[in-house]
C-alpha cells in the first residue's frame, strides 16, 4: 500500500532544489505518522484517507526503511537526486497557509513519538496506537497524548506624546543578536491563567509596562517545540520600559512608518504588526 509522505529531521523538512517542502509516494511504513486530525487520524492507512491525509516520517526511520539515502549532507531518492533539509522558520513564508500547518504539525508529531519512546511513569518501552495519536504503555497502560502548549503573543500601540504618530513596541531578544531583528513581547501561559492574564503578567515581566484593551486578533501552531501561538492587539497605559535583561537586549517604541527588521513574512509576528500598520492606515484616511 502506498502513501504520501514527508519526511522530517528535528525542525526541519526534507525539501527539492527550490526549497519546496517534497511530499513523497511510498510504502507504508509502521513509524509513519498521520497528519489529519480528529476521528480519521488513526496510523494505519485506509483507502479513504491515503489522498486526503499525508503522512511524516523521522528521518532516522526513512533511512533505516531505505526510504532515501545518504550522501554526505545530500539527501537522495529515487525521483530526486538533491534535497536537503529546511528548517521551518528558513521556508515558512514562501509557503502557503495549508501547507505551512501541515509543515508545522509533521514536526510537531514526530517530535512527540520520539519524546515518548518509554513510558513516563514505569519506564517500559512504549507502542504507537492504532487508531489514535497515543503512545501507549502495554505494561501499566498508560498513554502519552500529543501536547500543545498555548503561548501569548502580544503587539503593543501607542500614540507618541511628542510627534503624535502612532507606534508599537519591538523587543530586540538575545536569540536574535545575529540577525539584528526586533519582535513582539510572547511568553507561555502559566497553569490556570486566562489569555488575558497572561498577556498582561508577561508585557509587565518583559518591559515593565501596563496596557489595556487586549483584543485577540488570532492564532498560529508554531513548532518550538510544540506551541500554539495565540495573538493580541493592546494599548499602552502607564510605565516605563524596564528590560528583562535576561531575555531582551533592548525594546522600545518605534513609529509605524519607521520600523526595524521585523519578523518574516509567515509568522504570527509579522501578521500583527501588519495589523497595527493597517489599523494605523484606517484611522489616517479618516
């Protein structure tokens, strides 16, 4: 039986000569892992699933079932004789909505069987589920389910006192100092937090500020490892910018039109600025 497939190192996905995502057609492999969602996503194809649903494969696994091969650091299959693995942050924005979550979920679900190849609680060697995402434990049957961990992210506006032109706060975070790029304040949500409690413990943690009107604008999986990135709009209130020093070298508030480099096109980041741009755009032409 034959399936369509990615395949999957870490981060990454293994991609053709144009940087474009190769989604494959081969045998079915036990360690392959469906991407479709509720009560169709079981791992053993059926013939109504094989062309709606895709499926992924570790890199490792694609080796070992001779699925590519190897040579040096090129990839090599029998259709294609160069490919290489992208990291999604790397092709992200050259990819469409639908093919970036699938992207997105693959890594995410591949990342979760090889975290839970024993069982956390006897330390047994755990077994893919047959019609569910689960990690099962057949010793003390316990099973491990994919985990997403929810996380704020949170573009702040403000009016200057001074020129009058609207702005929004960038961060500058210390995993960027190569690339000089600025981003917005994000953090995970805590054990029993609301949304909005969370975007106002982290813009206070992060730069010291108090903000109000917090409206969700929307949301984006994002595999790193395994977050659902959910994103806010707020005005400024009160307070100086006090830097978490630990996570941010800099943060202060830049006019709309004058903006530093700012994340790709793709991810939730830009999303919101370009929302804050366009809010600003709306209000001008009144």
């Amino acid at each position: 039986m034959t399936v369509r497939y990615f395949v999957i190192d870490k981060d990454s996905v293994l991609c053709d000569e144009q940087s474009c995502p190769v989604l494959f057609v081969g045998p079915f492999h036990d360690q392959m892992i469906s991407l479709a969602f509720g009560e169709i996503h079981g791992n053993k194809p059926t013939s109504s699933s094989l062309d709606i649903h895709p499926f992924a494969i570790s890199k490792d696994d694609a080796l070992n079932a001779k699925l590519i091969g190897m040579h040096g650091n090129i990839c090599v299959h029998a259709k294609h004789k160069s490919l290489q693995f992208l990291s999604y942050r790397h092709i992200v924005g050259m990819l469409d909505t639908s093919m970036a979550q699938t992207i997105s979920r693959a890594i995410q679900l591949i990342l979760w069987q090889s975290d839970h190849r024993f069982c956390s609680r006897c330390g047994k060697p755990t077994h893919v589920h047959q019609y569910e995402h689960a990690m099962v434990c057949r010793h003390c049957h316990h099973r491990a389910y994919p985990r997403v961990q929810p996380c704020v992210i949170v573009a702040i506006t403000r009016v200057c006192p001074d020129t009058h032109c609207r702005q929004i706060l960038l961060a500058h975070h210390h995993h960027h100092k190569d690339t000089g790029m600025y981003g917005l304040i994000a953090g995970f949500i805590e054990a029993g937090e609301s949304l909005e409690a969370a975007v106002v413990r982290e813009v206070q943690e992060e730069v010291g500020l108090c903000i109000t009107n917090a409206r969700y604008l929307s949301s984006q999986p994002w595999p790193y490892p395994s977050n659902l990135m959910l994103g806010f709009i707020a005005d400024y209130q009160s307070g100086n910018i006090h830097l978490q020093e630990n996570e941010l070298a800099d943060a202060q508030f830049f006019d709309i039109k004058h903006l530093p480099k700012i994340p790709s096109k793709g991810t939730i980041a830009y999303e919101l600025i370009q929302a804050v741009v366009r809010i600003d755009e709306s209000l001008s032409a009144i």
